[in-house]
C-alpha cells in the first residue's frame, strides 16, 4: 500500500502531486512535529514509517533551492529546512486556541524561529490557517522588524531604476494579517551603480563594505560576491543557483574588477596562492575555534550580523553554518575539500602516519592531548585496509619492475646478490619473517618475501623459505642469479648446494668476523688468558685481508693465508707450514711492532686461541668468504625497517607486508645519496664512536638528508 499523511482529515500520498517528509532527527523537533500533529490527532505518537505531506508546511519551510526550481518549472525532489514545523492544516481539521493556548504553543517552540518572526516570506492559503500564529511579543522581534523596514526603505530609494535596468520580478503572495512587514515586489539595479568607490570610501549606489575584493554583473540582484574558499557549499540562500558565467550574453568589459594597489612581489605572491594546486600539494594550517569562528562574523550577501556555529566535525574536517539575522541567507562552509565522500584530510592524516613509519596510536595521543580534532584508530585502520595497502603495493610493484628490467639491460646480464632475513621479534618465538635480496652492484632491493611462521614447521625455518620464494621469484621474470651472497645459515648452504647448482654461493666477510670477535671475547675472560683480547682487532682484521687480497675462486690460497695467523701471533713470519702461503706479507716489524704481546707456544692462552682458529667450520668457512661484496647495506636496510616496523609492535600480515615496501621503497630511493658539502663546496664528515669499537671512533662521510617520496 502506498504511504500517506499520518495528518487528521489528510490521506495524500505520492501520487497526489505532493511530497511526503520523514520525521526530523533532532528530539527537539520530533516534539513539535508530533504536538502540530495531535491538533487533528490527540493519541498521535510518532513511529520510523511515519510521514507528513508538503501540504502542512509553509513555503518558507523548504529550501532556497526547492522554491526557486519550482519557480522556474524545474521538477525536483522538495526538500525542507532543519527548523521546518508543519503549521499548515485544513479548517474543518482544528479549531483556533485561544490566546492563552496560542502563547503557550509559542513557548514551546511551534512557531516560526525568532529570526525569522519578522515575517513569513510567503502567505498560507486563504483556505488553510496556521495552528501557531506569529505575535511579536518580544522587544528584539520589533526590533527586528523595524530594522528590516529601514534596510528596505533605504535600498528601494538608493537604486534608482533607469533605461538600462534589468528588472527581476518577484511573486509575493499577500502577508499574514499578524506580521505587517511588507515584501517588495519589483527589485531593480541601475548600471549607474555599478561602479566600486576606491580604497577607504563609499560608493552611491549599494552600499558594500570598501574592505572586500568583489566582482559585480549587472544581472539580477546586485551583491558582492565572497571570496570564501572553493568548498564553501550555500545551502539555504536565495542566490545559490545563480550562474555567473551563463547570466549574461555580455563581452567580459561588463566585469568591474576593484583595483588594489599591490606590489609586483604581493601579485606574484597571490597568483601563486590562488592557482589551483592538487589535494595532496595543498599547504595545511593549524586554525583555534575562535580564530575560525571570528571569519563568520558578517553576511556575505548584506553585510549584518550573523549567527554562526560549528554544524558537524568528521575527523579533521569542520563544517561552519552562518546564518544571516537580517537577509536570511544561511550557508554553510567546508575547511577541506573531499574526495568522493570521505574529507582529503582524514584520508591524508591516515596516510601520512603510515608512509612516515609512525605509530597511529602514539600519533592520535598526540593531537587528542593538543586537543586538535582527528580521525579514531578505526578509522585510520580502515582508510588503511581499503586504500592504503593497495597504493603502496601497487607502488612497490612499479618501482620493482623498472629495477628488473635495468637488470635485464646490462650487457654483462650478471646478477650477484645478497640475501638475509629478518624477524619480527627477538628470539626464536617470531610470528613473521622476511627475506630480502639485495643487488649488490647497484645497491637496490629486488624482492622481498614475508613468511608467517604457522607456514613452516618452526620459527627457525622462515629464511630458508624465504628464500625459495624469493629465487623463484627472480626466475619467473626470466633472470639467473650468478652470485649469492648470505650469512653462515646452515639450512641455506646446504639448500643453495643442493638447488643452485649454477650459482656460486659466498659467505659475507662480516658476518664471519662477528662470530670470530665474539668468542676472542669470551676466551678473553678465562684465567690466564687476558693477553688474547689484545690481539682481536688484528686476527679481525687479518680475516677480512684474507678475503679481499684473493680472487674469489681461490678459495684454498684464502684458508692458507688465514692458517698463517697461528704463526704470526707467535712472532713466527716466516718458513710457514702451507706451500701456498709460506711467508707474511706485511714489513719488517720495527719499533712499536717488535714490542707486541707476543704468544708464548704451548701456554694456555697460544693453544686455546689457535684450537679455536683451526676448527674445521671455520676453515670450510674461510674458503667460501666473499673476496669483493658484502651485505652490509642489507644490514642498514634492516635498521631501516626497524624504522617502519618496530619489534616491539605487532601488525597484521597486510600491515607488515605494506611496511616492509615502505622501508624498501625508501632504501632504494636514499641508497645513492650524494656527499653532503659546505657552502664553499668541501666535503663534509662526522665523527662517531660505535659499539662494535670498544670505545674507538670511527670518521664517516656526511650524507645529504633523507627523502621520504619524490
């Protein structure tokens, strides 16, 4: 069955060529509604299916748009006002209160708001009488009305018609017997009032404020038009749908333009601030409710007083409502422009905490302390589910296809690359795991695989399967990995021995030397054994000469030269035992170098140190050292994922997924950074003092800063 009026006496339904109206939202108007209503039904009692014909309402009661496309014959869907109250009813439905009832449904809020008591814009049908009729009983509704007579008066005497007016003619109906102020019928506007008075004076047409930058037509009503931003969205004035490039046929001459006196930097200066610039690009300002609020102060249209109020705050955008006392014209102003339904600033909020590796938790504590108005943790949880994953892997997915195909380029059509994982929390109870290949002649990223720990039997089997998918990952794009180069891992040696059959596989240098380092150290504590920790600088360093002053297939010339340490510690240089490599390298030892803590053969300290330097993993170790590349920059690379994914944080698979792209996307865009340098143009560098020096420092060139995007 079709909806009808719930009104007594009244059945119309859409087919009736009226509009049915659902209840308001506000409690406050639910309430008036339903006593209007009890007039003609006493048990009314309002239900979500109940609904009131466009018959009950005045025409001020519908929006500025809804009466002006009626006007004109455009068919649209009429829509009311938020203070719309059905007032309008049949005769033979209600009988007319008496005073006292008629005062007492005024108290209670059933007639016309106060602002709009000076009178009603259009007059009810003879037919029909208002439930609530409108008595000024108040000093500031006479007030208001006198104050509207003057402004009338004295704009009718001003604009003077002439021969070249444009006349808009107006339909008033007659006005209600209680509100005496009349409407005019006929506004005119002479072209001898379109001229703008200079800075400081005042013109003799319509009188504008001299303050205003304006553009004035001389078509319709004349007016100064706002300079308020392009979100500002006029809801409720009679003006909204007034086109100012399709109101007239005239040549651009017709626009008057109020000329400021400006220097050519200011011109340069606003040019540049008013050119239309992307969401993205927009410069953002932190604005107090108060400083905001102040901008509302006048009419834009009338220049009067204007009650004005923040309407609505999603996240970071605000809506402001200014409603004109005097012309009621009622608008209401965005702080930021949309992108389909959701506010730009919001959806920047969620992605600027994201691309910039912070923590949305710690971020939103911060503005909810500085009291600033921001999106919820859901919310950024969502704009991070639906838009932001996908626009960094698609991201991630572009800037690895332009690094595959460079490799597919290069002439030599090699592929030597470093590969080590890492965990997302400390200890052997990770849930995630990632493993990273590094190219190591151009410094860049070329894959990255995440491995959750239920899909292999433990946590300690992540890298190995890492790295699987990452060598299948680099054949289907039709590419051979020539050299790899990773860490001691057991299961990847014996793997990449296994499957790479056409693959030399390296070990990196340092990580070799760490484990060397860390057991000089704790032999270094043993009784009688103090004199070893002196002598852990140089066997490291002697490891890392071993790999580099030998050609990378040479792996046996690379374990004599290590074996020779044994010999030299015992100040023993030459007559070594290995045919390779009989004698050392270095100098005759003068000075500071005969004077070295020498190890004495068959003590303690000498057997322990060289049973420990002779064992048979690290020989197997040595000859497989990398004599020219190292993963160090895998190693900054993590530090730089520490950045973007904390350990001391849990994210969900799509979330770390999203954030390792983030931290590769960022290496391989600051992995060539350039030397920073002075003002004169010399190289700068720092001094800094690392843990792995025991104390000792270490000079490193100066980089330029860090981009976080192109």
């Amino acid at each position: 069955m079709p909806t009808r009026c719930v009104s007594g006496f009244c059945s119309n339904t859409n087919q009736d060529g009226v509009s049915l109206h659902r209840w308001p939202k506000d409690s406050k108007f639910v309430r008036l509604w339903e006593k209007a209503v009890q007039n003609t039904r006493s048990d009314f009692k309002a239900t979500k299916s109940s609904r009131l014909c466009s018959e009950h309402f005045r025409e001020d009661c519908f929006t500025a748009q809804t009466r002006l496309s009626l006007k004109l014959g455009i068919s649209v869907r009429p829509t009311l006002i938020e203070e719309a109250v059905p007032t309008i009813f049949r005769k033979h439905e209600i009988e007319t209160p008496p005073v006292s009832k008629m005062r007492k449904l005024d108290e209670v809020g059933l007639g016309m708001p106060k602002r709009r008591a000076a009178g009603a814009l259009f007059q009810t049908p003879s037919s029909t009488v208002t439930s609530t009729p409108k008595l000024p009983r108040t000093a500031f509704r006479k007030r208001q009305i006198s104050h509207m007579l003057g402004e009338h008066e004295a704009s009718m005497i001003k604009c003077t018609p002439t021969s070249s007016t444009v006349d808009t003619q107006v339909d008033t109906p007659p006005q209600p017997p209680q509100a005496q102020s009349p409407q005019p019928t006929v506004m005119s506007v002479s072209k001898s009032c379109q001229t703008r008075p200079k800075r400081g004076g005042r013109s003799k047409g319509v009188q504008v404020g001299p303050k205003y930058h304006t553009v004035t037509r001389d078509v319709g009503v004349q007016c100064s038009m706002d300079m308020s931003p392009r979100t500002s969205t006029p809801e409720n004035s009679d003006h909204e749908d007034f086109d100012m490039s399709s109101a007239d046929s005239d040549s651009d001459d017709d626009f008057q333009v109020e000329s400021m006196d400006t220097t050519e930097e200011e011109e340069s200066f606003f040019a540049e601030d008013m050119a239309p610039q992307p969401v993205n690009k927009q410069r953002i300002f932190m604005v107090y409710e108060t400083a905001l609020l102040s901008l509302f102060d006048t009419c834009s249209m009338c220049h009067s007083e204007c009650r004005k109020f923040v309407r609505t705050i999603v996240g970071t955008c605000v809506t402001v409502r200014q409603m004109c006392l005097s012309c009621d014209n009622t608008r209401d102003w965005v702080s930021q422009p949309f992108l389909k339904d959701t506010p730009a600033g919001n959806i920047n909020l969620s992605a600027s905490v994201l691309f910039g590796g912070a923590s949305p938790a710690k971020v939103l504590r911060v503005l909810k302390h500085m009291n600033v108005s921001s999106i919820s943790y859901k919310t950024f949880m969502t704009h991070q589910a639906h838009y932001l994953h996908s626009a960094i892997k698609n991201r991630w997915t572009t800037e690895n296809d332009l690094i595959i195909n460079s490799i597919k380029r290069r002439p030599s059509k090699q592929l030597i690359v470093g590969g080590d994982g890492r965990s997302d929390s400390p200890g052997h109870s990770a849930k995630y795991g990632s493993y990273s290949l590094l190219d190591l002649e151009r410094n860049k990223i070329v894959d990255i695989q995440l491995v959750q720990s239920n899909e292999v039997k433990n946590s300690g089997a992540m890298e190995k399967e890492g790295l699987i998918r990452a060598v299948d990952y680099i054949r289907s794009k039709g590419l051979n990995i020539t050299r790899l180069v990773t860490d001691r891992h057991v299961q990847i040696r014996k793997w990449a021995r296994e499957e790479l059959p056409g693959t030399k596989h390296e070990l990196d240098t340092w990580h070799v030397a760490k484990g060397i380092g860390k057991k000089i150290d704790s032999l270094a504590k043993e009784k009688d054994c103090e004199v070893v920790g002196k002598w852990r600088r140089g066997i490291v360093n002697h490891l890392y000469w071993c790999a580099s002053s030998t050609p990378a297939d040479e792996g046996q010339l690379k374990l004599a030269k290590w074996e020779s340490i044994c010999e030299h510690i015992a100040n023993k240089h030459r007559g070594h035992d290995n045919p390779l490599f009989r004698r050392c390298e270095h100098e005759a030892l003068n000075g500071k170098g005969v004077k070295r803590k020498w190890l004495k053969r068959n003590t303690k300290a000498y057997e322990k140190l060289v049973h420990l330097l002779s064992t048979k993993h690290l020989q197997k170790d040595v000859t497989q050292l990398s004599s020219h590349h190292n993963t160090s920059s895998l190693e900054s690379y993590h530090a730089v994922v520490n950045h973007f994914a904390p350990k001391l944080l849990a994210f969900s698979h799509k979330g770390m997924r999203s954030r390792l792209y983030l931290a590769a996307l960022h290496f391989n865009e600051n992995s060539g950074r350039a030397q920073a340098t002075t003002r004169t143009g010399e190289a700068q560098y720092s001094v800094t003092t690392p843990k792995y020096k025991k104390g000792g420092h270490v000079v490193k060139k100066l980089l330029v800063d860090c981009t976080y995007g192109k």
